[in-house]
C-alpha cells in the first residue's frame, strides 16, 4: 500500500482520504485546523503539524486547498513540498486553481525532480463522501496511469486530458456549466412559485425530460425547502468564475452568460451570503424578483 500525505482536510479533503484509508493506504494529513487533523486521525489516519511533517516519507503527495495562492505556499515556500520532498515523488493537486499557476507549479516540480499532476474534481461533498467524485486529470500520461489505483479509490470518473494545466481547464468549463445550470435552475423555481405550481411535481417532470440535470435530481428538493448548508461554497464557486472568465479573456473566447452569471455570484457574495451552498443562487433571483423573505 501506498504512503500518502495530504495537505488541506476540508468539505472536500477529510472524506476523501476516508476512501483511501479503507483501501489501506497510510495517510499522513496536515491543515491548519487542528479539528480537521484530529477527524483524520480518528479515521485511522496521522497527524503532521506541518507541511514538511506530511511530505516526509510519502510516496505520493495530495493538496486539496482552496485557491492558486494556497498551493503556490503549499509548494514552493520554504519549508514546503519541494524543499522537503524525495526525488521522484508524484505530486497530486486535486485543488480548484489557475490553469496557468497548475503549469507554473508543474514546471516548478519537474526542476527538483517531482512528478506533478493537476487533478481537480467536481462532485461536491456528496461525491466526495461517496466516492463517486469526477476527477479531471493533468500531466504526463505515465504518472497518471501511476496515480490511477489511488484516484479510483475517490472518484467514479477519472479522466485523462492531456499536459499540465489540462485538467485545470476542465474545471474552469466544469464551473461555468454548474453555476449556469444552478441560476437557470434557480429562476425556473421563482418562476414555478409565482404561478403557485405544485413545484415538487414540477421539479420531478422537468427532471425526466431534457432539462433534466444531476444538480436538479440532488439539489432541487434541498432549494425549494431554502436548504442551503453548503456542499460548495459561493466563495469558491466565486473565485472559480474568476478563474474561467479571465482564461475566456485571455483565449479571446467569448461567455457572455458566463459573465453574466459570475455577476450574480459575485453580487450574492456581496450581499453576506458567500457562506451559503452555491444553490442559494436562489435567494439572488428572489431578491431581483422582490420575492425574499431572507
């Protein structure tokens, strides 16, 4: 079995180093909230109180932290990853970052002999604790056929795309789809409830036709009860719009409904509620509506 060490025990992190605990493997987890290390070691896992601390005997290497910034300090700090890792070590991020940062690091590793892969899922904490997450994957080929034993154990789709930055890409395109899905899905309830729609009957018709979707199956009962303990933050789901909008600039590629949307989680963030699941896209349409009752 394979050693493992991560960095970054969250929603996402802690119930996916569940699955390879389960499956055998040694994991060594360090975050900076002594309560998330503490659930890990509960699990079966080991406690690191540093990044060094984490990387120190790992075969392979996990971070699972929240943006560009985070694995850059994570990696390249001293004190970090490549100031403390075993040559040839395979390096997986499994974060949601710049495709360009998931490049520079990348490159970064292969100069100090590490092997990096970008690896960013979709599938929110439902995926995660079930292990069922999508997992999109950049980097040379070998190394993810390396990494693909471990990865199953997490994910129920996990695909190769190509050099590094790939699966970061992926991702950007991922977001822009759910959180169009999310505010269409938001406006057709609004909709629904103005007209005094049976909106459980409805919800279940439109998912049997072509508007279906996976966030109208999971996510439609727990909007229409305003149900919004977050799977995915706003936050995230903000920096992520952040993230495709500037790669879409920079490509010369035109989202105009992206834009759009990125406007409306940018203004939900605002208005305090960046905490809150990225379903409560709701509570956006019912305040452009007139229709919130907070």
């Amino acid at each position: 079995m394979t050693h493992i060490g991560i960095v970054g025990l969250g929603i996402m992190g802690l119930p996916m180093m569940k699955h390879l605990l389960e499956a055998g493997h040694t994991v060594t987890g360090y975050d900076r909230n002594e309560a998330a290390v503490a659930r890990l070691v509960e699990a079966g896992g080991k406690s690191a109180s540093s990044v060094a601390e984490a990387v120190a005997g790992a075969d392979i290497f996990i971070t699972m932290v929240p943006d560009s910034p985070q694995v850059q300090e994570v990696v390249l700090s001293e004190g970090g990853l490549l100031d403390n890792a075993r040559d040839g070590l395979l390096y997986i991020d499994m974060s949601s970052i710049r495709p360009d940062v998931a490049a520079q690091v990348a490159k970064a590793c292969r100069e100090k002999g590490v092997r990096a892969l970008d690896a960013p899922v979709s599938g929110g904490e439902k995926g995660a604790v079930e292990g069922t997450l999508s997992i999109m994957v950049g980097g040379e080929k070998a190394d993810f056929d390396e990494a693909l034993p471990v990865l199953e154990r997490m994910g129920k789709t996990v695909v190769y795309l190509g050099p590094s930055g790939s699966g970061q890409t992926v991702k950007a395109a991922n977001q822009l789809i759910v959180g169009g899905t999310y505010e269409l899905l938001a406006e057709a309830i609004v909709f629904l409830e103005a007209y005094d729609v049976d909106t459980e009957a409805a919800l279940r018709v439109l998912g049997g036709g072509l508007a279906g979707s996976r966030i109208l199956d999971i996510k439609g009962e727990s909007m229409l009860k305003r149900e919004f303990t977050p799977g995915f933050r706003i936050d995230l789901h903000h920096k992520d719009m952040g993230i495709v909008t500037a790669a879409a600039r920079e490509a010369g590629v035109v989202i105009p409904l992206g834009a759009m949307v990125a406007q409306l989680i940018a203004a939900l963030r605002a208005q305090g509620d960046g905490g809150l699941d990225h379903s409560a896209l709701l509570r956006g349409v019912e305040r452009l509506s007139g229709r919130f009752s907070g």
